[in-house]
C-alpha cells in the first residue's frame, strides 16, 4: 500500500489553474449546512448511505454462507470471490456514458435494480447462481455509485467539496452501521433473510431516487 502511494506520488501531473482559497470554518458548516437542506442532495446521500450498506453488508456475510453446508467452499476458494470487484472498473465509466445518453436517474435505478436481481440470485446455494449474482451485483453496485457520487457534486449549488464530503459520510456511514446489522440478521435468521434485507436497502434507495431524483433529473 505504501508502494502505491509512492508511484501515485510520482507518476500524477500537477494540479493545473487550481487557485486555493482558504475558508473559515464557519463557511465550511455553512455550505454543509445548505447542502443538507437541499431534497435532491439529500436523497443522494441516501443512495451512497443504502446502496453501499448492501454492498458492503453482502461481502461481509457471503463468506460465512458459502463456508456452510451445503456449499462448504474452503477458504481459499472464499478468498477469490472478491475478484468480482473487478466488475466495476468496466461498469463504473459504462455507467457515466450511459448517463449522458440515458439520463441519470434511469442509469441510477436501473443498476439499483440489477443490484437487487444480483442480489436474490446469491439466495441459491448453487455456484452457477451465486458466482453469476455475485458478478452482477457487484458491477450494478459501482454503476449505481459512480452515478450517485458525480450527482451530489453537480446537484450542489454552492459548496461542492462539502457535498461530496458528505456524500462520502453517507456512504461510510451506511456501509458501518448496515454491515453491523446485516451480521445481527444473518446470525439470527440465516443467509436468505440477511440478502432479503440487503434487497430492502436497495429497493428504499430505488423509491427515494424514484420520488426526488426523478423530478430533479427531469428539471435538469
């Protein structure tokens, strides 16, 4: 990891026509503060906040399902199912020239949905559904992200590094407390019941995009 930040270091250009400006603190909470009293802003922040409480909520648990009867994959075997990650970096800059052609908000909720497709697809205990689930919820999650995350700069009318600032804090945020909850579900109820409640994070954030994006994307 040093490593890589050595090479990122050395090998990235110079910021070109960057002017600092240095702000108060109090101008800091004061554009936080109007982001957070933007509908459309806030709805954004949900999208990272519940979409990536399912993510994450998912790849917490899916190693503990698969060890289990009666698909008993060793470790090692567990350990490569995190190569779906690689999914994202084909769908992440689809999703943005889809936007541009498609609109937003239909790239947003599409991919929410082919997440959730994804997602009751690991409910089989069969590799050929959980491996191929796996593979589209994974990529429809980073579409959906990479959608959400540009929009909550773009919706910002003032302020745009506190909105993506807290874009991010919704985003961490989700993925902490859905993580945990996802963990109390599964060992509670089982592997089924914790994706049925992943499905759920992603379907509340599909209807929130439904009932507040949907109008801001057709004002855009």
């Amino acid at each position: 990891g040093v490593l890589c930040v050595i090479g990122f270091l050395l090998v990235t250009p110079q910021a070109r026509h960057f002017v600092r400006r240095p702000t108060p603190l109090s101008g800091v909470v004061a554009a936080a503060v109007e982001n957070l009293r933007s509908p459309v802003l806030c709805a954004v922040y949900l999208q990272g906040a519940l979409l990536m409480g399912g993510f994450v909520a998912l790849y917490n648990y899916v190693g503990f399902a698969v060890t289990a009867e009666p698909l008993s994959w060793p470790l090692s075997v567990v350990a490569l199912l995190f190569l779906a990650y690689l999914a994202g970096t084909w769908t992440s800059p689809w999703a943005g020239s889809l936007a541009l052609r498609f609109g937003r908000y239909r790239v947003l909720t599409g991919a929410s949905l082919v997440m959730a497709a994804g997602a009751l697809l690991t409910i089989v205990q069969s590799p050929f559904t959980l491996i191929p689930g796996l593979l589209l919820f994974t990529g429809a999650f980073f579409a959906a992200h990479s959608v959400a995350s540009s929009w909550a700069g773009l919706a910002a009318r003032g302020g745009r590094a506190q909105s993506t600032s807290l874009y991010n804090l919704g985003y961490y945020g989700g993925s902490s407390l859905f993580g945990w909850l996802a963990g109390v579900v599964f060992e509670a109820a089982g592997w089924a019941a914790t994706v049925l409640g992943i499905v759920g994070l992603v379907l509340c954030a599909t209807a929130v995009a439904t009932l507040v994006l949907r109008r801001a994307a057709h004002a855009d």
